[in-house]
C-alpha cells in the first residue's frame, strides 16, 4: 500500500477505536468467547505466553484445542506439539485441553490432499472444521503462527468460512516481509480471497504501530512471573533444560535463555486484543493483493479485512501480569 493510499485510510471513517463499552467481539454478551490457538508453538517464546495468557483467562475464553503447525524454526511437528503441551500441562490443563499436530508444508503443497483421510496436518485441520460447526457460537481461530492449517480447513470446507473470525498475528503490512507470512505466502493468498473474517494483528518490526512495539525486560519477567501461575503437583522438564511446575518459572527461564534484554510479546498482543478491543486502534480496508513481492491497493475490491495497529503496550503487559497472579 502506498504511503498516501495508507495515510488516507489512517484519516477515514473506517478508523474504529473499540471502546470499553463495546461488546467483546467473537461471542454474544454473556458468552464465553470459543478459541482455538494456532500456533508454531516451540519459534520462540512469544506463543507460549499467548497460550497461556489465553488458557488461564477462563472468564474470557472457551478453550476449544490447541493446534499446531511446523515453521522455518522450532524444530519438527513433534517439537512444536510437545512445547505446546509443555505450557498447557503448567497452566494445569492437561486432562482439558488437547493439542493437535498440524501442516508441516506449505498450503501449495498441501491443498489438493484435502479430500484424502489422511494428510499433512489432516488431525488440526479436521479439528478446526469440526469445532467450526459445532454450536455455540462463532470459532475464533487465534493464529500466532504461519496460515496453513486454517487456508487447508476452508479448502476441505469452505461451508465453516462463515462460522469463524480468524485473527492472525502477521505481516508488516503496507511493508512487505515478517516471519509468519514468509512461511506460506500462498496460504495469505488463498484467504485474502476467500469469505472468511479476516483479522490482522500486524507485527511492523522496529516500528511503534505494530506488536513489536508491545516489548517487556527479562529484569520486567523475573520480577513478575516468579512463582505466578497455577502450580501443578508434579515438576516437568523446560524446553532448555531444568524442571517447573508453574508458567511463571518457565516464563523466566525462556527469556534468559534468549540473548536480547527487551522481547516483544507479538503473540500475546494478538491474543490480548481478542479479550480487550479497547487496547489496539482497529482499521477496516479493501482487502490488498500481495504480488511482486509486495502489497498492492485494490481500492475498489469489496472485500474488507480488519487491521489491528497501535497497540497499548502498558495495560496489555500489566494484563499478562494481572493474569498470571491467579494460583
């Protein structure tokens, strides 16, 4: 998008600030808002904090599954399930809340496998479609991670494109590149055209507009999240080695084993704004092409997708830290 194009739409009356008096979005008033989080959970140490943060919100969320998927980094699909398991079992949830093993390739490769009983990711995939039509309202589908296994959910059954609200944490949007898109570009395609509601929580590295800019200290983690979260009666080994039994430890632990002093929590913005609409400003646009390596205007295309931008560092870490002062 050009830098005009983008400053008009930043002006217009499709710039939606969601207020506290607003509804939650993704359930009626009253409801508990159905999710599932969809994730390369074992990247880096931002999706296990999403997971988290979203697992022990039982108030705000109906946890349907965790799924998963393979991305350049983190390992193989076994890696990213158990990491995700690693984090349901310390919020206490290991008898609820299942994980499923997702896409490996890319949706390219994948999508014309969809009608077989067994394919790359079918377990998530199958599980998606199945929760997608199940009563109660309509699935959110948090995806912290490459598109895959949503793009493969609709194309087995576009039927369930109406019964989801799909929340992505991707793109640097207008600016090309970020790690979640690079990893199935095509997939970013194929729902750009599709029904599907389509949300986006935009990363925009090293820039204050996008969830990069929702940072906390490794100092800001180790005075935070010692001891925090539900404890569970029996110690489990970390990722990098040691044993915990609650998330607030492991959290610690994460984030010294990285070289940085400051990590951005993009995930677990992503995941925040879900709960809380108040702490991002949220812009409605023309759905864009991306081609030629980067994103084009399509003024006149009637598909709209949402943008979230200009997320509210302070409130959305202090609610991370609220959340994990629960036994």
């Amino acid at each position: 998008m050009s830098a005009g194009y983008y400053a008009f739409w930043m002006s217009s009356a499709f710039l939606i600030w969601s207020g506290a008096d607003r509804v939650i979005a993704g359930a009626p008033e009253g409801q508990k808002i159905r999710i599932i989080v969809d994730s390369d959970a074992n990247n880096e140490l931002d999706d296990q904090h999403a997971i988290a943060y979203v697992l022990l919100n039982p108030s705000i969320f109906q946890v349907e599954g965790i799924t998963v998927n393979k991305t350049f980094g983190g390992g193989d699909i076994n890696m990213q399930a158990a990491e995700a398991e690693r984090v349901v079992t310390l919020c206490g949830l290991s008898q609820t809340v299942r994980v499923y093993k997702g896409a490996t390739g890319d949706f390219d490769a994948i999508r014309d496998s969809v009608t077989r009983s067994q394919f790359d990711g079918s377990d998530a995939v199958n599980f998606i479609i199945d929760r997608a039509k199940a009563p109660g309202g309509r699935l959110v589908i948090l995806a912290i991670g490459k598109l895959t296994n949503v793009g493969l959910a609709v194309r087995k059954d576009p039927s369930i494109a109406g019964n989801v609200r799909l929340v992505w944490l991707g793109t640097n949007y207008p600016d090309p590149g970020e790690y979640n898109f690079e990893n199935d570009t095509s997939v970013v395609k194929f729902l750009l055209r599709s029904n599907l509601e389509f949300e986006v929580a935009v990363v925009r590295y090293g820039k204050p507009s996008g969830t990069a800019a929702v940072q906390v200290s490794v100092d800001d983690i180790r005075s935070h999240m010692r001891g925090k979260g539900p404890h569970i009666p029996r110690k489990i080994p970390g990722r990098n080695g040691g044993e915990f039994e609650c998330f607030g430890d492991y959290s610690i632990d994460l984030f010294e084993h990285v070289k940085e002093q400051y990590r951005s929590l993009y995930d677990m913005a992503a995941a925040a704004i879900v709960k809380n609409p108040q702490w991002a400003h949220k812009l409605v646009i023309p759905a864009p092409k991306f081609e030629n390596g980067r994103w084009a205007d399509q003024p006149s295309n009637p598909r709209q997708v949402v943008l979230w931008e200009n997320f509210s560092r302070d409130p959305i870490v202090e609610d991370l830290f609220r959340t994990m002062n629960q036994k």
